[in-house]
C-alpha cells in the first residue's frame, strides 16, 4: 500500500504544527436520554490522537454524527463525545459549537501545543455530503484551512465521497491514522489469502444491503451462514412461508439464482423464533421453518440453527461476521445473536466483526471484546472492502 502513516508524519515532527484528523465518532445515542450508549468508536481512536499530542501537536479533530440535513440539529450535536473524549484522553477537550465558523476559528487559534478541540458536526453544512464537486470543494477549502496536515482516522466512513474524507486530503499532506492502517491490514488478509475453513455469517434486515458482499464473497468462502430478518427473503425463495416476517418480495427471485449458484455453501436457519408481534413482551414460539404460521413473525433464529451455525463455525480457521441474527435489543429474541457470538469466540480461528451494529452488540451482550481477532469500526465500509470496491477515503491517501 501507498500510503504514508501516522509514524512517518511523527517522524517529520509536529510540534507546534496544526493536525487535522478525520475521525468516525458517529457512536450510537440513547433516543431517551441523549447518553452515549456504546463509546467503543470514541476508544479506537485514541492510539492515533494520544500519539499526536504526545508529539505536541495542536489537534483538531472533525467527525459526522448521524444524518443531519445539512444544518444545526441539536439532537446530532457532537458535544457530548466531546466530553467522553476529554475523559478517555484524560485532558480537556476544546469544543467548537460550529464547524467552520467563527467559533471554530477562535478554538483553533487558541490551541497550544498538545491540545486538542473537536469541531461541530461536519453534517451541520451542506457542503460536507454534497454531490455537487464546487459545493464539497469550497466546505473542504474552509475545514483545510484548519490544518498543516490532514490524518484519515475514520475507517467507519472511508466509503463515503465526502468533503472531510475525500477533498480535504487533496488539499494538505495527508496520512493513514492507526486504526485506517490496522483495518485495512486485517481486512486484506480476508480478501487476500484467509487461512480455510473460511466461513463468514451474514445477518441484518436486508438482502439488498449485502447482495453485493454476498456476491463477492460467494466464490471466496467455504460456508456462508444467512441469519437476521434477511433470512425470510431466502427461505421464500426456497418455497417456504415465512408469515408476516420481514420479506423483500422483489429480491426472492435474486435469493433463489444466488441459492442455485452457491454449490451448498450457503446455509439457511432451520428453525426460527416468530412473534406475535413487534414487540419485547409479544407472544412467542420456536417453530422449524416449514411450519411458520401465516399471522406470525420471526424475530431470531432458533436452538438448532444456533447448533448448526455453531458446528460450522468450530471447524473454521477464518470468520468474519456483520449483522445481528435477530432483534438482539428485545432480550426474548437475542439468544440467536449471543449463540453465534459465542460460537465464533469458541473457534480456533481469526475472527473479524464488522460493522458499527454488529460491534456495538458484541459489547450491549457482555461479550468478551478480546476474545475476538478484530473488531472493525466499520459496517458499510467493511463490507464495500470485501466486496473489491475502490473506497473514496482510501484512494485519496494513495494520492
Ligand atoms: C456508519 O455508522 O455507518 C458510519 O459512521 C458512516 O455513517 P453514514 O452511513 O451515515 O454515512
Ligand atoms: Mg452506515
């Protein structure tokens, strides 16, 4: 790879100078209390900020939070991680209450060396997600002005074609942070050369969302596992009834050519855990998955596919997983996702999860985040990796 890192801009020295550093502090909020509910984002980019104000660098850190339109939307402000920051670096951190504004001038112009400030949602201005090349461009112009050099730490965000991650690095020096570096080590190995037995579990709501990934992967893996709300459009396109499950009706045509093209590598749960609703207290039932009622819902996977998935797991020498096995935040229907978790810790083998969701329900279940190879930061960006595609973030630090 043709990238300069992290330890070749400390090796220029950076003392005194201003370092720009792209972050994904996008972390998951309780809708009640506003609390950040999984920090584990906020964590993973500590190697790389600790060692530039080690270094004495002025910091100025950006990142996006959720899907603001484009303007100031108090419930997507950055505050808060601003102070979880400033506790994990153990050192105040200086929050601007915008981004390329007057108040974000002043912090930036008052910092000294070896502290840092964190910048107001990049989303807050339109220009950050724009298509329009002019539009990003005059954002970028403004966020560069911030910085004498520019580091890419946002790995959860290097598939996106935005201002921050894909124009600014054109305008200053720019590096791989440590966690960008260590992401794409490991998940080249996934592409590369996985030692076999590779098996990798698919899990989520939607076939749409990973029909690329599914495409990619299928002449790579040993055994590809399907769970999560997912799994309804597959067995429909095995002839099955899947009740009032989740089921993208105009996708179980695609299921069925990919299930005929897969040579028994991809295996479907046998038995399912249906609903009577929605709901954390709804009425429930395991049933096989030839015997789903017509009124009912599944909501996880079932005891014997936990055991099957499991036994394919325990032989694999590579695992990579993304997407919950069932809606793991009503704990009646989270024993699927646990069951598989456990599997894949039990494993001897090198195991990734990727994926914001699928990370942040490692740590909601109590698992043990060291038992697992690799945690990665990123969903969509992990799995737009494995699928071969060029990533905006990625190609413009090849520059
Ligand atoms: C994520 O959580 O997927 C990343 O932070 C990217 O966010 P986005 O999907 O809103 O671009
Ligand atoms: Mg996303």
């Amino acid at each position: 790879m043709s990238i300069r890192t992290l330890d070749d801009l400390l090796a220029e020295g950076v003392s005194g100078r201003r370092v720009l550093v792209r972050a994904d502090l996008n972390v998951p909020l309780d809708k009640q209390s506003g609390a950040i509910s999984d920090d584990g984002r906020i964590r993973a980019v500590l190697p790389t900020l600790g060692a530039l104000v080690e270094a004495g660098a002025k910091v100025v850190v950006c990142s996006h939070l959720g899907r603001p339109k484009g303007a100031p939307d108090p419930q997507f402000s950055l505050r808060p991680v601003a102070g979880r920051l400033g506790e994990l670096l153990g050192g105040p951190v200086h929050f601007a209450t915008d981004t390329v504004g007057e108040s974000a001038r002043s912090t930036v112009a008052d910092l000294a060396d070896g502290q840092v400030a964190l910048l107001e949602n990049l989303r807050f201005n339109a220009g950050e997600t724009s298509k329009d090349e002019a539009e990003r461009g005059a954002f970028a112009d403004q966020l560069a002005a911030f910085g004498d050099a520019y580091v890419d730490d946002a790995f959860g965000a290097v598939h996106r074609k935005h201002a921050s991650v894909f124009d600014v690095p054109a305008r200053l020096p720019h590096v791989a942070g440590r966690l960008v570096l260590r992401e794409v080590e490991v998940l080249s190995t996934l592409t590369a050369d996985p030692e076999r037995p590779y098996v990798v579990v698919l899990g989520g709501s939607k076939v749409s969302d990973k029909l690329a990934v599914i495409e990619a992967l299928l002449p790579t893996v040993d055994r590809l596992l399907i769970g999560g709300g997912m799994c309804f459009t597959f067995l429909k396109a095995q002839g099955l009834e899947v009740g009032t499950s989740l089921l993208e009706k105009d996708m179980v045509e695609t299921c069925r050519n990919l299930l005929e093209r897969s040579n028994g590598k991809i295996m479907l749960p046998v038995d399912v855990v249906v609903a009577d609703a929605f709901a954390p207290d709804a009425a429930h039932d395991t049933v096989r998955v030839d015997g789903i009622p017509s009124h009912r819902l599944g909501l996880d996977v079932g005891p014997e596919t936990v055991a099957g998935f499991s036994a394919a797991l325990s032989s694999a020498k590579t695992i990579f997983w993304n997407g919950p096995m069932g809606v793991f935040e009503m704990p009646a229907f989270a024993a699927g996702t646990r069951g598989i978790a456990e599997a894949i810790t039990k494993a001897d083998a090198f195991s990734v999860v990727g994926g914001g969701d699928s990370a942040a329900a490692v740590r909601a279940l109590g698992l043990d985040e060291s038992s697992f190879g690799h945690i990665s930061t990123g969903g969509g960006a992990s799995l737009e990796y494995l699928e071969g595609k060029t990533l905006p973030g990625i190609a413009a630090l090849e520059n």
